[in-house]
C-alpha cells in the first residue's frame, strides 16, 4: 500500500502501475492481482489507508489549545516545506485530476479528504466564535489548495506566505 502512494506522490496515478508497484513494494505483480481486482482497486484502497496519514501530514499534531493558532500552524508547516523544496501536490487531489472518471473507486476518497480538512477548520472556527465557520472552513481549504500549487509552480514558499495572510483576514472577520 505505501508503494503505490509513494508512486502517486512521486509522479501522479499514471506512475503507480501495477509492475512498479510490485517493483517498489518488492513483491510480484501476480500477488496484487490476487488481492486486488485491478490497479483502480489497489489505488482506492491504498489511499484509503492513506487517509489518517495524510490528514497528519497537512494538520499536524492539531493540539494547539488556540484555535486560530492550529489554523495558521498549517500554513507555517507549508512554508517550511516549500522552502525546503519538498512541497508535493496532494495525492487525493492528484488522483482525483487524473482519474476524470467520476466512477473510478479512488474518486470518493478525494472528496472524504477534503471534508475531512473542511471539518477539521470549521471545528476550529466554531471553538473560536466565528460568525460563519462552515464557509470560512471552506474557504481556509481552498487557500492550502492555492498555495501548495503556487509554490510547486514558482518553486517558493511566497504563495504559502500570502495564503497564510489571507487566511489571517478571514479569521479576523468574526
């Protein structure tokens, strides 16, 4: 299972075929076939294995005892990683874009995560006060979405840094 997420993160769904997952798991094809119906399959249930992981990954350890600060760490931890140089699209998100049929079994989780992420800011608002923490969650996700794509393009963390900005107007708009 951590070979084929490993393989999506390094070069997108087309990337985890099945003999290179085999390959990097160090097992034989023939053995995902008899586990799993295809490559859809072993996908869907690799990311869904993947999820908690990956929810760790983007929230942190989710322990600060303010809100507003849980939130804003996000951003801090993106910076840091698009200033090492090792920010990576989002797997959920990468599969999703490639696999454009709505049916593939792998498509449900994309949309699991991002609730998952939604919920996760809408909480926190909620704990805060905030006038509207359902569409403010929403909008908090959709800035991580922004700036983890700005800062794969330009190649900085400057695109986390302003998302981060906006997100400080949102959270002061209680």
């Amino acid at each position: 299972m951590d070979a084929t997420v490993e393989l999506i993160r390094e070069g997108g769904l087309r990337a985890a075929a099945p003999a290179a997952i085999a390959e990097r798991a160090g097992a034989g094809k023939m053995s995902l076939y008899r586990h799993f119906d295809g490559k859809d399959d072993l996908v869907a249930e690799a990311l869904k294995d993947y999820l908690p992981q990956q929810l760790a990954l983007l929230l942190g350890p989710w322990d600060a005892p303010d809100p507003r600060q849980r939130i804003l760490d996000v951003f801090d931890r993106l910076a840091r990683v698009a200033d090492n140089g090792t920010i990576k699209a989002c797997v959920y998100v990468t599969t999703r874009l490639e696999a454009a049929d709505a049916s593939h079994p792998a498509a449900p989780l994309a949309v699991t995560y991002k609730n998952n992420v939604v919920k996760a800011f809408t909480d926190a608002l909620a704990e805060m006060g905030h006038a509207d923490p359902e569409t403010t969650g929403r909008m908090i996700a959709m800035q991580v979405d922004a700036a983890v794509v700005h800062a794969i393009v330009y190649g900085n963390a400057r695109p986390v840094h302003d998302a981060r900005r906006i997100v400080e107007m949102l959270l002061n708009t209680a």
